[in-house]
C-alpha cells in the first residue's frame, strides 16, 4: 500500500501557524497582551510596508528567532498542540480575521528589554508589554 500526502489547498492556515510560531518564538507567551501586541505590530508592518505577511514573518532582521544560531530558534518547532502556542494562534488568527486591535499603537519594530539593539538606543518606544519594548 503506498500512502500519498495530501496537501491542505487552505494557505492561511499555513501562514496562520507560520505566524503563530514566530510569535511564540520571540515571546514564549509569557502573556496574552504581548502576543497581541506582538501579532498587532506585524500587521502594522504589513500595512506600512506594503509586504506580504509570509515576507514580514519570514524576515530574519525583525525576527532573530528566525536565526540558526539565536538561542529562540529552538521554539519555532513547538508542538501545535501545546497550550501557549494555542494562545498564539487565536491571537493571529482574531488578526487575519480583522477583528484584533492595533494594541502596539502602531508599533514596527519591538524588541526584549533585555536585549537592546544599536537601533533602539537612539529611540523612545512607545509600550512596553511584559518585557518587551515596542516602537514606531
């Protein structure tokens, strides 16, 4: 018996997980206001940027996680079935639905208060979430 895989003709759940795992990755979930704001700034970029979600969220300068040798990368292989990846994707997909708040106040560009890029030093954000810095 040979078994044929069968792909999923729907991509927005495809970019709806690939979104959700990015989110996860670069926050771990520690809370449901920065997963929101999180997923809110990656709508901002798309509408200011003129790009694709998939481009925004494949984009490995606004998202370290998305480096091999960055310390978050491990987390973007976490089980779907886990219950903060969970989270993450309700959140994204209230986003692609439209019905998810610009809760970053039109943030672009975020970053952990731990780690602070040479980018940002020059810079006021505008929120700060649970560790996480946001700015315009």
């Amino acid at each position: 018996m040979q078994l044929k895989l069968i792909k999923n003709p729907d991509e927005t759940k495809r970019i709806n997980y690939k979104i959700a795992r990015v989110i996860f990755a670069e926050t771990k979930a520690v809370s449901l206001p920065v997963v929101e704001a999180m997923a809110s700034m990656i709508k901002n970029i798309s509408v200011s940027s003129n790009k694709t979600l998939d481009e925004i969220i494949s984009d490995k300068t606004i998202f370290d996680s998305l480096n091999d040798a960055s310390e978050n990368n491990k987390y973007l292989k976490i089980e779907a079935n886990n219950r903060s990846f969970q989270m993450c994707l309700r959140v994204v997909n209230r986003m692609m639905r439209g019905v998810l708040p610009d809760v970053s106040c039109g943030a672009t560009r975020f970053h952990s208060a731990n780690k602070i890029p040479s980018w940002a030093t020059s810079r006021g954000y505008i929120l700060d979430v649970d560790g996480f810095l946001f700015y315009l």
